[in-house]
C-alpha cells in the first residue's frame, strides 16, 4: 500500500489505517480474480492542491476504469460529502466496506444505489453485493484518465527499482 499515515497518528486512526489497507486488500483479491488491476490511493486529475486521491482506481480487461472509496467507520462514511466528485472520473464506482460496517444506509438516495455498487471485504477476500452501473465516460476522458493511470503505475514501478525515481515526473 502507498498510503501515508496521518503526521498525528492516533491509535484510533492507525487502526482505521489497517482496517482500510486490509479492506483494499480483499479487494483486490477479487478484482485481480476478475481481470481487474488496481492502483492504491490514485490522484484524481484536477484536484490541485485538494489532494483528493480514490482509495483504488483500476482498468478492467474491457478497459473501463473502476472507482473504489473504501470505508471503514460509520462516520467516515456518513460524513464524505465529496465522493460524487469520483463520478467523473470511471465508468464505475464502489464504494468498500469493512465487513462489520452497517449497510443499511446504503440503500438511501444519499448514496445513488442506482450508480454505485457495494463491495465488503476482508483482508483475505471479498464480495461484490450490488453491481455497479456502468456509466461510459467520454472517450477522449477516458484516455486521459487510463494514461494518467498507466504512468501512475510505471512511475510506482520504477520506483520499487530505483528509490530515487519515485519523486520524478509529479
């Protein structure tokens, strides 16, 4: 995971911390199990200096780009005001869940059930329980997004290779 840890990590948030690491974890199990790869903590184009980052941004094998904001605390969920702002940038969207997280709420009109799947995972694996609609993106958006993603993913690469690449290229 590339996530940074808060400079003033309680042990509240630390926790929060590893319960969302092991929540993208399962899910990438099942998104590599279907042709999905993703990205951890991918920045959304435009987003200047908001530093608004997707929890995980993937391509699947038909090359839509899918949008997962994981969760893992009712308040961190009840209180996001800006996920819509991820809308604009896949073809679908998720939100993840923590398995012992309430799901109720997510039926609401408040979390568009018509739009947004619903994903609960574990560290080991999880289980798509509402399908995400698919809501094409226009192409040249599209394009611009699957290569920002592309040469997200060969800058991190490389950067496994060669630490001192890692901040080239931002």
């Amino acid at each position: 995971m590339t996530a940074v840890a808060p400079i003033s990590e309680t042990p509240d948030s630390a926790a929060r911390l590893k319960a969302a690491h092991a929540v993208a974890r399962g899910i990438c199990r099942l998104f590599a199990r279907n042709d999905i790869w993703c990205l951890t903590e991918m920045p959304l184009r435009g987003s200047g200096s908001s530093g608004r980052r997707a929890d995980l941004m993937g391509i699947d094998a038909k090359g839509h780009l899918v949008i997962v904001e994981i969760k893992v605390s009712r308040a961190d969920l009840l209180g996001d005001a800006k996920w819509t702002d991820y809308l604009d940038h896949c073809d679908r969207f998720y939100w993840g869940l923590a398995a012992h997280l309430d799901r109720d709420c997510m039926e609401g009109p408040a979390f568009l059930p018509e739009r947004c799947g619903l994903i609960v995972a574990d560290g080991y694996d999880a289980e798509i329980l509402r399908p995400a609609a698919t809501v094409p993106l226009a192409a040249a958006r599209r394009k611009a997004e699957v290569e920002r993603l592309a040469r997200a993913a060969l800058r991190r690469q490389l950067g496994l290779v060669d630490p001192h690449l890692s901040g080239w290229g931002r």
